[in-house]
C-alpha cells in the first residue's frame, strides 16, 4: 500500500507540472488506475480483519457454551 501511495504522490506532482494536454489525461488515467488498486487493497484488508473478528468472536461464543 505505500509503494502504491508513493506512486500516487509522484503521478500527483507530474501532473501538476505537465502541460501537455494527452500526457495530462494519461497521467490522470494512471492516477484513476492506482487508486482502483488502492481502494481494492484497502477493501480486502478490512474484509480480512472483518473475517478475523468474526472468527474471534465465533470461538468465544463456543467458549462461553462450553462453560
């Protein structure tokens, strides 16, 4: 996730310096592309954390049972 942001700050700042119209768009169409990235890798953490307390809180229910 932080190479993917370093990048974004780099294409931010490319961006900001470009002139030329068709390398402008290409740069925001990479922009658009690394945050897809990043929100995609953001969603599959918070999924897998999300699974990991369930699955917490699944085996302290059983443990509760048992007691």
């Amino acid at each position: 996730m932080d190479k993917l942001k370093g990048e974004l700050s780099f294409l931010q700042q490319l961006l900001k310096m470009e002139r030329n119209e068709v390398r402008r768009n290409l740069l925001l169409g990479h922009i658009q592309n690394v945050e897809k990235q990043m929100l995609k890798l953001w969603r599959e953490e918070r999924d897998r954390k999300s699974k990991q307390l369930q699955n917490i809180q699944d085996a302290e229910a059983k443990n509760m049972k048992k007691e």
